[in-house]
C-alpha cells in the first residue's frame, strides 16, 4: 500500500525505452503520479478476476484480464510459469526491471513441440461418513486433522502435544564420548568402545540419537571409506547388542547400510578400501536380516527387492552391481539360489568378455575383477550347496530338521570370509591393493582344489 | 448544509456591517444575494447561538493562516484516543471518516502535498480489511480531476457520512475544537457528516462499528428495512399441477389462507408431480435425518491437473452431473455416476465462449446448464446434446454470477458492470434490472420462494430484490469483506453471507439483522449450500476445510451474538484441495468438489 512511484522511474524510462532526451520535472511527477492511479486502478480489477477465478494467488493472467477490461494491450510472455526475478537499477534507484531472454527463433521453430499439459482428473471418494473422516489415501492422514473438531467427545488438547524425548547430562555425556571415540583414530579403545556397546544394557535412551547419528553420518561422508567404516561398525556393535531393544528403528538403520553396500562411490580414490567396507557391511546386513526379518513382515521383501533392482540395473556402476552380489551373499544360500542364481549366465558372460577385451584401465580392472570373484563365490556356495543337497537326498532323513543347522553353517562360513578381509584391514593399510586380486586367484585355486577339472564343465551349466 | 453555511456567514457579514454602520456596504450585499434569504433575514441575531457565533469568529479570523491539517487532525486523533471508554467509542466512529473526508478536501483545494503527507501520517492506523481496500484506491487520488473517475472519493463525497453520537459526547467534541480552534475539522464535520445526537448512548452499536468504519449506506439501510419481505415457502399448488379430483377441494381452502401467505410475484411453471425438477416421494422419504449427534456423510469430488485454471463447478442434486468452467474458456462435465468406479480424465470439453468461464449453475433437473464469461456473454447448454442451446447477450462486461431458479425457466446473473439481471430461458433479453451497488456484483442467488434474489458484492453490503418491481427490499451489511458467497435456509429465513477474508455472517431477512458473524475459514469462503431440513450449513474454503455450521443454535439462542463455538458442529479438512463446492443432495448427502492444489 505504500509504494509509490518516484519520477526518476519516469525519466529513465523515458529516456531509456522512449528515446526523450530529457523531460521536465514537473511534466514527470504529473505523469508518475497519474501513471500510479491507473497502477492501483489496474491492481483493483485484477482482484477482481482473481476472486472470481477462485484463487488466493495474483497471476499475469489476472492483469492481463484487468488490461483487457480498461480496453487496453495485453502484456504478453509473462504467463510462462517459469519464475523470473527483478533486478534493481543501479543508476535509478526505486526501478526494478524484468530482464528479457535472448530467444534464438530457428532454435525454437526446430524444438519439438512441448507436451501438453494433462487433462484434468476427477476422482470421487468418502471425504467423511457419518461425520467421521474414514482413512483413506484420499483424505489427510490423521495426524493432520488437528483443526477437526468433535463436539461429542472433546479430545483433551495436552494429549496432542508432542512428547518430548529429555536426555539426562550423563547420556548427552556419555554420547558424546561414544561418538568421539568412533570418529578418533585410537584403534584400541574404539573396540573397546564397541564392545561395550554391544553387550550393554544402559544405552536404549540412546538407540535413536545413534540412528540419527548413523542416518546423518552416512549421508553427510559418503567419500569417506574410513568414517562410513567406523558408522557400520557402530551399527553392528548396536543390533548384535540382545540387551536393546532396537526393533522400531530398524527402518532408519537399513537405509545407510544399503547406501554402503550399494553406494555408487564410496571412496574419494579408488585404491580407497571400499570393496572392505561393502563385504563389511553386507555382513552387518545379513545380521539385520536374519535377526529381525521375522518380526517385520517387509523387512525381508523390502531389502530383497532394493538388491535386485541394483543388481539388475544396467546403468548401476560396477561397485554396485560387486555391493548386490555380496548383498546376496550375505543373505544366505536360499536367496542366492532364487535371486542371483537366474541371472549368473547373463552377468559373468559380461564380464568375462569385458575382462577379455583388456583395454579397460587398472580401476576398472579392479571392478571386474572384484565382481568377476563375487560371482565366482556365489556360484561356489551354491555348487557346495548343491553338493550336500544331493548327500542329503541319500540320506532322505529329518531333512526339515537339518537344513536350518545346515544354513547356519553356510553363513557363518561367509561371514567367516567377511571377517576375515575385515582382520586384513585391521592389521594393514598399506598393500591392500596386492591383497585383492590374489585373492581372485586362491578362490579359482580354492575351487579348482575342490572341484579339479570339473570345476568348468559345472560352472558352466549355470554360466 | 453547505448553503447553510453559506447562509450563515452571509447573515454574519451582514450583522457585522449594520453593526458598524457600512449601510452601503451592506445594501450593496443584500441587493446581491437572492431574496429568500433576506426574508430571513429579519430577525437576524436570534437564530444564530452562542455556539455558532464563536465559531464564525475563529472562523473569520483564522482562516488565513491555515495549519497543517496533518496537525489538526493528530490533534483530534489524539483527543479521541484519550477520552472516556464510554465517550470513546462513539467518537472512535468518526476518526476514519474524517481522514477521509479531510483528505478529500485538501485534494479539492489543490493542495497536494498536504494530503499526501496527511494520508502517509495516519492510514496505517486504520489497517483493518475493511478499508484497506478503500485507502488502497484513495492513495492514488494526486489531483482534483481523479476525484471524479475515484469511486470511493465519489461515494464518499455524494453519501454523508452518518453517524449516532450522544448529546454529552457531542457536547464534549464540539468544545474540544472551539477550544483548540480546529475549524477545518469543524467545517469537514458541517459538510459531510450527518451528525444524529441520540439520548441513549449507542454503545450495543460498537462492535459492529468498529469492525466496518469503512463506507456505508447506513440510512439507506435503515430506510429499506422498513419493507415487507414475505419471506414464507410457496404453497405446493403454485407450482404443482393439480390432479383433477384435487382441484374442487383446493381452490376453496387457498382462498380462506391469510394475507401472509406468498403470492408468487412473477408467473412460475407448473410442473407435474414426479417432474424432475421436483423433488419426489422418494426423496423425502429416504432423506437421512440431521442433527448435531448425527452428522451427515460427505461425498468429495477432487479434481488434479487442474493448473490453477479451474474457476468454477457445479454439482447436479444427485451428483449425477459435474461441471467446471475454466479459465481458458472450456467447458467440461463429468457423468457423475461413473467417478465412483475409477478416475475419469479429461471429461466432455465444451467450446463456446471466448473468456474464461466465471460461473456454472446446473438447472435442478440435471438436464440443462448455464454458464457465465469474462466475454459479457451467459450460454445455456444441454447436456445430452453437449453443445450450447442459446447466447444471452446482456452485460458488457465479466459475468461473475448466474443461477438457474429452484423451478428452472428463469435464470439471474450479476457482473462487473454492477447490475443483476434476471432472465428467461426462452427470451434473449434480461426481463429486470436490479442496480444499486457501488462495485461489481459478485454472487447472486435466489430467495427459495423464487420471489426475491439476493446479491452480493465487493462494496461489502448485499441486497434483496423484489422480483416484481426489480426495487432493493433490504440492504445487509456492512460486511467486513467482499462477498463470495451466498446462502438462503429453505425456509426463506436466514440469509448467510461468506465473505472473502474468511467470517460468515448469518441474517434475519425479516427484521433485517444480523444473527451472528464468526470467523469461519482462513481464506476466502468460496461456497456455502444449505442441508434440505435447514439443520446445517456447509461452507468450504480455499483453507481447505468444510465447516459445518448448526443453524438450528441461532433460533434457541436468546443473545443477541453467537459464537463459533456454538454453531461449528464439524469439520473435515480435504488432502491439500479448496473446496470449490459443497451442496446437498435432497436425500441430504453432503457432495463437496475441490481442486487439488
């Protein structure tokens, strides 16, 4: 209401778009002045439209409305939905100009034409039965009704309040000193720190300012192998621990566990230990899912389904096709059957061409490599598996009872492998690199040991 | 008054000259003046009091030296704001209307600067929604020849301000500016303001005063709430054809009905019984019975995709028909039955109009429609030919509002150029004119005895009109806010109001009296429908809520306000779509339609 025009503005348009040299004062502040009534007149009218077009936004469409009515132009270009800014004069103090885009007309005849908006849709449902607001997707979630009102029965309004979540001085404390050790570099005293965690009673106050902490943490270093390493260690130092009762915040932990299975990059350079932390915290995934995946009914669907897709997905880089393998494996035998199985023929044959060809740099060789091995080791815990599978057919006896012990028995030797690279980082940092792709080769010397000769013509009945 | 005063300083400077003994002087003045107030003049002493003699002489002798008016006015301001409680709110009335009208004055005699600084200095007192809009469009006025083409400085200029102060309070005021010698604000007072002393001291008067200081025609108000307004239903028969076994017992009892009874003022169709306009057995005998413990259910009809573009819907009585009109001149209606199955896209486009489409009204037997555009045209369709019927050719400019009757041939609307209209569908020519707002008409709707209209508009009052001479019966108001929308209760009753900041104002036709304003909604009431046993209203807003609102609580209640409390029995809040919609069935099902955003 109280912007006014100043007659500045007028001259520098005058000047500027009209080409007149000078104009005088008093011709300026007449036309400025005269120039704001018609503003504030055109403004009225175009509430106007804006009323009667039910909205509670001013658009160009309204002044042009309003333009149209006072039997003048329309401005046209301004109906665009994109948002433009105003930018101030600097020589015109009080002027604010809209800048015009330079449009290269070929350019645009040659575009292809731009979609057509969607048609308008009509969808009818129960906004309310009987007075009450059934739950539907169509209608706000209740948490949102606070406005509602009943008359019948008053809701209490301290009931709504949020509950607030006080911590002690001694918690806040004792965070603190946990998430500093994690974070520290003193190796000796961060175990003992996890050990602690994951046999202590006394920390439940803490479980959702850890989940945040891990949330935040593997959101926030998503380069940094080391400190997502000492986030996954965290992790499983706090589902390991039987005495906490971790199961409502299950669903905020799983996620940055999958981002350091699945991550596209999780290191800064390559020769970074990334592949660790991805077998590492597959087997923090394999915990969650064998521990909790029978008391959340998605759990199991859900981390499946997330590894599947990444797996399948041909745009996902290599690290996060080598993270869903490891993912599966760390799963269990049964889901590597069902889930990874189908698909080894098309993957390794991929692969094994790529690593052929031989004109990828040493990276990328690494990745193949390491992928090429993961697969290898599937294929391996399913060939074993297979293998006692077929004994226990002679056998023929309590199968039920056996294959629980028996799956056991597979995981806890993946694990076994797990933990093993896990030992290997902790004692080295330096010749991690050697370290991998010899590993490749003892697998394949592993097989073969196992299997001699016929280790390829099975191989390649599932390749 | 202006001639008054005039009157009144030519009898002084007579005085004055006798008194001194300029005989010429003063022959000389009388041969110039007209003869009737010589005739006055005889006995010219006596009729000028204490009072006014005081003022003339500060008048004469200050009227050179000007002050700031600013100045004076702070002074009036400041006086007021520090007077007795009781005194205070009575004189609190004319704090507004004199900044206008000094304002006014200073634009009259050129004196620019003065009035800018004037208005600079004291408009954000007075930042109410009622008048914001006033010294919105009051600020651009910069010289004497806008003062025409303003309408708020023409209503305020042609209109005196009224205005009902107690004797003491008056007294009070009127020494107050001799003392401090305000002969500006003492002549603003003489010439624009209708000063009413009354004994009582008019403090019940406050509240409403307080919340519209904006302008309004009071008297008129006043003066046409001394019409009659039969406000009772229509007997059956007037618009039902009689079977003929009925007819020779009926005639016989409609002549023995009292006087109160309504005549219906224009001629009404007749229509069988089971006509779809009508509604039939089935429908009373299944209706669900309303009440606080038993609200209704609602049925929502949310649209996406929309774009901001839809402007308008109307939903037929059984929810059968849907039809939006948007701003890019389409028309499109949906099969209703259909939507309960799955989403319907796109709906039947209609083209005909060359603007946006402002309203839909659905005639009451499903079959035809009306719309009104920006294009100052009204277009009546068909929906089982999906294609328009007739032009109506009328207003000049957008047609805001258009309604078909609760009997379907007639049909009224109302527009930008101030004017209702009311119509048939078979003649292309508005049959009555109905004028008298100072600003766009915004919604118009039918009295459920098709023998008034109402109609609402941005100058923040609304009007009742008689049919039969097309005259104003009532004024309501002031509204706080322009009017959205309107409602009658079936019974011809209750008037209620939803206004554009977001209050509801619930209205006694009969006595012309405002039941009740609550602060309904938190955006502008796009809608309000009536349930069919007059129990509930339903409002929906650009907020997102449909407020249910018992209408029953204002005949038990003896006080002469309601509150909120105890009218809003529900209400439901949509998922992120104002409600553009809300009517009930005649099995009084709640349809509601709105627009996700």
């Amino acid at each position: 209401m109280e912007a006014a025009l100043r007659k500045e503005t007028c001259q520098a348009v005058a000047q500027y778009s009209l080409g007149v040299e000078s104009i005088p004062e008093e011709v300026a502040t007449a036309v400025i002045e005269d120039a704001e009534y018609r503003l504030r007149q055109l403004l009225q009218e175009a509430v106007k439209f804006m009323r009667n077009s039910k909205r509670t936004k001013l658009l160009p469409r309204d002044i042009n409305a309003a333009l149209r009515l006072e039997n003048m132009e329309p401005i046209f270009g301004y109906t665009a939905p994109q948002k433009k800014q105003f930018r101030a004069v600097k020589s015109c103090p009080g002027l604010y100009v809209l800048d015009d885009d330079l449009v290269d007309l070929s350019q645009v005849l040659e575009e292809s034409l731009p979609k057509p908006p969607v048609e308008p849709t009509l969808e009818a449902h129960w906004l309310a039965i009987e007075g009450v607001q059934p739950a539907i997707r169509q209608n706000p979630v209740r948490d949102q009704l606070k406005d509602a009102k009943t008359r019948s029965d008053p809701v209490p309004v301290e009931a709504l309040k949020p509950l607030k979540h006080a911590l002690s001085k001694e918690f806040q404390l004792l965070y603190d000193r946990v998430i500093s050790i994690i974070r520290g570099d003193d190796n000796e005293k961060k175990k003992a720190c996890l050990r602690e965690l994951s046999k202590q009673p006394g920390i439940q106050q803490l479980v959702p300012y850890f989940t945040l902490y891990i949330h935040k943490e593997v959101s926030e270093n998503i380069l940094f192998t080391e400190r997502l390493f000492s986030v996954m260690q965290l992790t499983r130092a706090l589902i390991s621990n039987s005495n906490i009762h971790i199961d409502p915040y299950l669903h905020q932990i799983v996620p940055p566990v999958l981002t350091c299975i699945l991550g596209k990059r999780l290191c800064s350079k390559w020769t970074d230990p990334h592949w660790d932390l991805r077998d590492y915290s597959s087997s923090v995934l394999g915990i969650i899912y064998h521990q909790f995946g029978s008391h959340s009914a998605t759990l199991q669907t859900r981390v499946a389904r997330s590894l599947t897709s990444a797996l399948l997905d041909d745009e996902r880089p290599l690290t996060t096709r080598y993270g869903a393998i490891v993912g599966f494996l760390s799963l269990g035998v049964r889901e590597v059957q069902i889930c990874l199985m189908p698909h080894l023929p098309f993957l390794s044959r991929k692969i094994e061409t790529e690593l052929e060809s031989n004109d990828a740099d040493s990276e990328r060789r690494l990745s193949l490599a390491k992928v090429y091995g993961a697969l290898l080791l599937a294929a391996h815990v399913c060939l074993k598996q297979n293998n006692q599978d077929t004994k226990k057919d002679a056998d023929s006896d309590d199968v039920v009872m056996k294959e629980d012990t028996k799956d056991n028995a597979e995981m806890s030797s993946i694990y076994t492998f797990h933990m093993d690279t896990y030992n290997n980082l902790d004692s080295e940092e330096k010749n991690r690199m050697s370290s991998f792709v010899p590993k490749f080769d003892s697998l394949m010397a592993v097989l073969y040991e196992q299997f001699g000769d016929s280790v390829f013509p099975t191989l390649s009945n599932y390749l | 008054m202006p001639n008054d005063l005039d009157s009144f300083l030519f009898r002084f400077v007579l005085e004055y000259l006798q008194r001194k003994g300029y005989k010429g002087a003063a022959d000389a003045l009388k041969s110039e003046s007209k003869a009737e107030i010589s005739e006055h003049f005889h006995n010219p002493s006596l009729d000028i009091d204490d009072h006014v003699r005081n003022f003339l002489e500060i008048f004469l002798n200050v009227r050179e030296e000007e002050k700031s008016l600013s100045e004076d006015y702070a002074k009036v301001y400041r006086w007021i704001d520090g007077c007795l409680e009781v005194v205070r709110v009575e004189l609190g009335q004319l704090a507004y209307p004199l900044l206008v009208y000094l304002f006014l004055d200073l634009i009259r005699r050129e004196r620019y600067e003065e009035s800018q600084k004037l208005l600079d200095d004291w408009a954000s007192k007075f930042s109410e929604q009622s008048v914001r809009e006033e010294l919105f469009s009051l600020k651009g006025v910069r010289k004497r020849e806008q003062l025409n083409e303003n309408l708020v400085a023409q209503l305020y200029l042609k209109h005196r301000k009224d205005v009902f102060v107690s004797q003491y309070a008056f007294e009070l005021l009127c020494d107050f500016l001799v003392e401090h010698r305000l002969t500006c604000v003492f002549r603003c007072l003489m010439e624009h303001f209708h000063i009413r002393i009354e004994k009582v001291s008019q403090v019940e008067f406050s509240e409403d005063l307080k919340h519209s200081i904006g302008f309004f025609p009071f008297r008129e108000s006043e003066e046409l709430r001394k019409n009659d307004v039969r406000w009772k239903p229509l007997k059956e028969s007037d618009y039902i054809v009689q079977t003929s076994s009925l007819e020779s017992s009926t005639p016989l009892e409609s002549t023995m009905t009292d006087k109160e009874d309504v005549q219906p003022s224009i001629p009404l169709p007749k229509y069988p019984l089971g006509a779809a306009v009508l509604e039939t057995e089935d429908d009373k005998m299944r209706r669900v019975s309303l009440g606080v413990e038993s609200p209704p259910s609602a049925l929502m009809y949310t649209f996406s995709n929309t774009y901001d573009e839809m402007n308008c819907l109307d939903i037929s009585f059984d929810g059968s028909v849907i039809v939006a009109g948007f701003s890019d001149s389409f028309i499109r209606f949906w099969d209703g039955k259909e939507c309960g199955q799955y989403r319907l896209i796109g709906g039947k486009p209609l083209i005909g109009h060359s603007g946006s489409v402002y309203s839909v009204s659905l005639s009451p037997c499903g079959r035809f429609f009306l719309s009104s555009s920006e294009d100052g045209t009204i277009r009546l369709w068909s929906t089982k030919l999906e294609r328009d019927l007739v032009v109506y050719k009328g207003h000049l400019f957008p047609v805001w509002s258009v309604e078909f009757s609760p009997l379907s041939h007639y049909f009224i609307s109302g527009g930008h150029d101030r004017l209702g209209r009311l119509w048939t569908t078979d003649r292309i020519f508005p049959l009555r004119l109905f004028g008298g707002h100072y600003s766009d008409v915004e919604v118009m709707r039918w009295h459920p005895n098709c023998c008034y209209v109402a109609s609402g508009s941005s100058d923040r009052s609304s009007r009742l009109w008689d049919l039969r001479d097309g005259n104003s019966v009532r004024l309501f108001g002031p509204h706080t806010a322009s009017v959205c929308s309107m409602a009658f209760s079936n019974d011809g009753k209750k008037l209620v109001v939803g206004l554009e900041n977001g209050q509801i104002e619930f209205w006694d036709i009969a006595q012309g009296r405002r039941y009740s304003r609550v602060e309904g909604h938190k955006g502008p009431v796009w809608c309000l429908d009536v349930s069919k046993d007059d129990i509930f209203f339903a409002s929906g807003s650009s907020d997102c809520f449909v407020h249910l609102w018992n209408v029953t609580a204002l005949d038990h209640s003896l006080q002469s306000t309601v509150s909120k409390d105890q009218l809003l029995v529900k209400s439901f809040q949509t998922k992120d779509s104002a409600v553009y919609c809300t009517r009930f069935s005649r099995k009084n099902l709640l349809l509601v339609a709105g627009a996700a955003l």
